[in-house]
C-alpha cells in the first residue's frame, strides 16, 4: 500500500538531528512521495538539500508563507520567481492568508497571494493554498483570478461544509491532515459529506500530529493513521482511501518531472 504526502516540510530544523531515520520510517509505512512547501527564502536551500539527498521522495514546491510576508515580501517573491524561472517545481506553494498569528501586514499578504497565482498560471502550475482563520477571504480572491484553468489544493483543511462545496466548486481539492483525528476538529461533519475523489491526505509535519501523538513532533509515517480516520468516515477500507487519494495527488501534481 503507497500514499503520497501532499505537505510536509521535511527539511525543518526540527528533524536535523534524525532524518536519515525519519525517511526510513517514511518509507516503511509506505509513503511514496513527500511534497514539500516552501515558506520563505531562508527555507530554500534545506529544501532542495532534501530533494539532492532523497530524489524521487522529496518534491519541492515554491512559494512564500503568508506569515512570512513582511516588508521585504516583494525582495523575496524576486528570488523565489527565479528559482521558478530556472528549474522545474512541482506547485507553487505554500501560499496563502493568514489572520491568526498577525494581522499587520494582511494587504500585503492578499497581493503576495495575487502574484504568486499569477505564476501559477504563467507556469500552468497548481497551487498550495494556507488559509488559516481566513478560509472565506482565500476562497474570494482565488475565485476572483480564477481562469478556468488553476488548480490545487487547500491545506489543512479544517473549514465548514459550505466553504468545502465552494473549494471543490473551483476544481480545487481538500487537504486532509491531523485534525480529522482530533475529537473537536469539525471535520466528522464534513468529510462524509464529501467524495474521496475530492480529497488528499497530508501530516503539515512537524506540526499537528494526529491522535495518539497529538502535542508531539509529526510525521508522514502517520499519514496511515489520517487514511483509516478518513475511511471510517467514509465508509471506505483505508486502501481505498491510500489508492485514490494517491491517483489524486498525482493527477494534480502531474506537470512536475523529477
């Protein structure tokens, strides 16, 4: 049974002092792929280190976090429009709104947003979208510089069943992740509402660790334990949930050659 990771940032400090064995365990529990998010310029080298020491495994995106938009964000869109300009990646992410930790520089955010869709469709990439405590704000802009054409997936999906219908309305997918673990996460009330065709399966490790190891450095190995918690909604066996939120995962990010 393969999965594919859809978001991790697999070159986080955190895991420097045990990688080599947190791939190992990544491969262990069948993980395919590890898409990885960018977050600012600072990010970028240990990103690509991880795709030169694990190639074929470790898949780089471009992009730059909406809580990393300060006064220098045009200076960092700059460097990473030409690492986009020079190589291949496989979405342009992560990016996004984010009106939970600050909201100083939030106009910023919308127009650091605004550019990095405008690559997306230059470059016919699919998008990687963060929108934490701004679901309906981020759903507003991408419907507004929608072509028919964009695509990609909603992170960390933890919205209502409404703002879900408008997600896959746009031809977007729902990335699922710990949450769906967590007794109050909300997402029992939405995810059997929803197809399998319109969801992928991520761990955003480091961060939110799904139940049992809620509060405690995340991993893709426990992209297993999001599939079954998945299925059960569903009503599906988690291979089922691992078969077709794979061919999911592929399909978006089927541009990309390593």
């Amino acid at each position: 049974m393969n999965y594919i990771e859809t978001h991790a940032h697999i070159y986080s400090r955190k895991f420097d002092s045990d990688r080599d064995q947190l791939i190992q365990d990544i491969r262990d529990a069948g993980i395919e792929r590890v898409y990885m998010p960018n977050v600012d310029v600072e990010t970028i080298d240990a990103m690509l280190a991880c795709e030169e020491k694990y190639p074929g495994l470790c898949i780089p995106m471009m992009g730059l976090h909406p809580c990393d938009v300060k006064e220098d964000f045009k200076e960092q869109l700059d460097v990473m429009k030409k690492w986009l300009d020079r190589r291949d990646f496989a979405a342009v992410g992560e990016i996004g709104l984010d009106l939970y930790w600050d909201k100083t520089f939030f106009e910023q955010q919308k127009e650091a947003l605004r550019i990095q869709i405008a690559w997306a469709k230059e470059k016919q990439l699919p998008i990687v979208l963060h929108c934490r405590e701004s679901m309906d704000e981020t759903i507003k802009i991408v419907q507004e510089e929608h072509d028919g054409q964009l695509r990609g997936i909603f992170h960390c999906f933890t919205g209502n069943l409404d703002q879900a219908k408008q997600i896959i309305e746009m031809g977007f997918l729902l990335g699922i992740g710990g949450v769906a673990t967590f007794k109050n996460g909300g997402l029992d009330q939405v995810i059997p509402e929803l197809g399998i065709e319109n969801l992928v399966l991520e761990t955003d490790a480091p961060y939110l660790a799904p139940v049992p190891f809620r509060g405690k450095r995340n991993s893709p190995a426990y992209l297993p334990i999001i599939a079954e918690k998945i299925g059960d909604y569903l009503q599906m066996s988690k291979e089922e949930v691992a078969l077709q939120t794979k061919q999911n995962a592929l399909n978006l990010f089927h541009e990309f050659s390593s």
